[in-house]
C-alpha cells in the first residue's frame, strides 16, 4: 500500500468527458462512486452510481472493483477529490475526478435511495438467473406500459403507451433467445408460455409495478411527450439498479451479464433522449428502435 498519494496522480474530468464515457462505456470499464451523505445521494444522484459516504471509504474499499477504472462524484468535487487520494494510497490505479461536482453535472439525476430488493437479488446469483430476472422485469414492463393505457385518455398518449409496451416486446424476445442459446432451445418453455408464467410484481430497475400505476393515475393530464418522459425516467432507473447490483453479485459472468444489460438500458436511454429531442409531433412520427 502506498502511503501517500499526490494530488497530481488524479486526473480530472469535465461533465460532458464523463457522460461520453458512461455512454461508451460498453463493457463497463468504469464505476462511478458517489461519497456524499444520504440526504444529498437521496436529492439526486448520477444514474448507476455506486454509494459510499467518503467517512466509510476507508473500511468499505473493498466493495470497489479494483480491475475498474473509478470516476468520483461529490457535490463540488473537494470531497471526491479527498476520496481519489484515498484511493490511490490504497493501491487504486486510474482514479479520477468529476471537476466541480454534481453541481456542474447538466444531465439526467435520479432522486432517492433505492431499495437493496433482496427479494430480486441475493449475491449468490449466475448468470441464468440474472437472465431469469431479466426477462421477469421485462414482462413487468410490458404489463406496466400495457395497464397505463388505460389510465389516460389521451390517445396520442395511449398510442405511445402502446408502442413502449412494443419495445419492450422486443427486448424481452432478445433476452429469451439469448437465454435460450446459452442453456439450449429445448430447455425453456416457448416465450407465450413464459411470459404467462413469470410474475410481473416488479418492472424494470426493481420498482414495484403497482406503485408507477397509481402515480399515473394521481396525474390530471399525460400526453405523448410526457409519456415518453415516464418512460424515459424508469430506463434511467433500470439502468441504475443493474449497474447497482452488479456489485453485489459474486459470479463474474452473473456481473458481466448485469453490465451489458445496464449497456442495452442505456442504450434505451438513448433512443428516448433522441425521440424527446425531437420537435414536438416529429418525434412521436419515429419508431423506436431496441
């Protein structure tokens, strides 16, 4: 271990360096740790980020991938700064800063703190059972876009429900073919059977589905563009969980299979952003692609 560590090892990053990296980020490379305290990791934190107050850094290092390239948040950068020097002493190479903190990051927060969900992972998962709750959360979505139709009256907005019940569709078809090469096309029921068997409690990113219903239906009014925002924000939370959990899984493969599903949601993100961005009625004239 090193016993001191120079400042001038951290390299520092811009907001918009580290966006492009996250989007990049295909095979994860990188892990975002956030040092903050609870109330302000509560308020907003940057979507797939991993939480350690910078007072525990010290005895929880150990959650941190050290083969991980690590990207520190704080509110103003002075915090993490003091968390990367930490790090490095402990033996951590390519550490580095987000310059300014969270509050010179202009992009997509989730507020906060999401629950551990025990009940969807334990740890001790492989990477069957990720694909099985993969394709658990995936119907969840589809049976949570498809049951928000009837909660608005908007037809625009109920076409739009209808598409991203569609989308999801599609990604749920990939997930089960992949599924289904790894173990073998005659060892899982076909999809219709599948879907009609897996509980849908939950949807993507480990939200209870119920839950998002009744929030849509406390809302007085949902168009097209605010549907795609809906949307928009629970891709940013699946995003989050299975960036979050991937570090609580022991399996490699199980841990890889978290990431690149994390890849495929942000992806997701993506294609949302793309559509949002869009002046209004041009978008919504687009198909959405997985």
């Amino acid at each position: 271990m090193k016993l001191t560590c120079s400042i001038d090892e951290i390299s520092r990053l811009g907001p918009e360096d580290v966006k492009e990296i996250l989007d990049k980020d295909k095979s994860a490379e990188y892990q975002l740790l956030d040092v903050r305290q609870p109330y302000e990791y509560e308020a907003g934190h940057i979507p797939g980020a991993k939480w350690i107050p910078l007072g525990e850094l010290e005895y929880r290092h150990a959650e941190l991938e050290r083969d991980k390239k690590i990207i520190t948040y704080c509110r103003s950068g002075h915090r993490s700064m003091a968390a990367s020097i930490s790090l490095c002493g402990l033996g951590f190479e390519n550490v580095y800063n987000l310059d300014g903190g969270i509050l010179n990051w202009h992009h997509d927060v989730i507020k906060g703190i999401p629950e551990e969900r025990p009940e969807l992972i334990t740890g001790k998962e492989d990477v069957c059972d990720i694909l099985t709750l993969a394709l658990k959360l995936e119907k969840g979505a589809i049976d949570f876009y498809s049951k928000a139709q009837e909660k608005v009256r908007d037809k625009k907005a109920v076409q739009m429900f209808q598409k991203l019940a569609g989308w999801e569709e599609k990604h749920m078809e990939r997930i089960y073919l992949q599924y289904s090469q790894l173990m073998g096309e005659d060892k899982l029921p076909p999809l219709e059977r599948l879907k009609a068997e897996l509980s849908s409690i939950y949807m993507e990113g480990g939200i209870k589905i119920n839950e998002e219903l009744i929030k849509i239906g406390e809302l007085k009014f949902i168009d097209d563009f605010e549907a795609l925002e809906i949307a928009l924000e629970k891709e940013y939370m699946s995003y989050d969980f299975y960036k979050r959990v991937a570090g609580l899984v022991g399996d490699s493969k199980a841990r890889s299979m978290l990431h690149e599903l994390a890849g495929e949601e942000r992806n997701h993100i993506n294609a949302l952003l793309q559509q949002i961005e869009e002046p209004k009625g041009g978008g919504q004239q687009r198909s959405l692609k997985e």
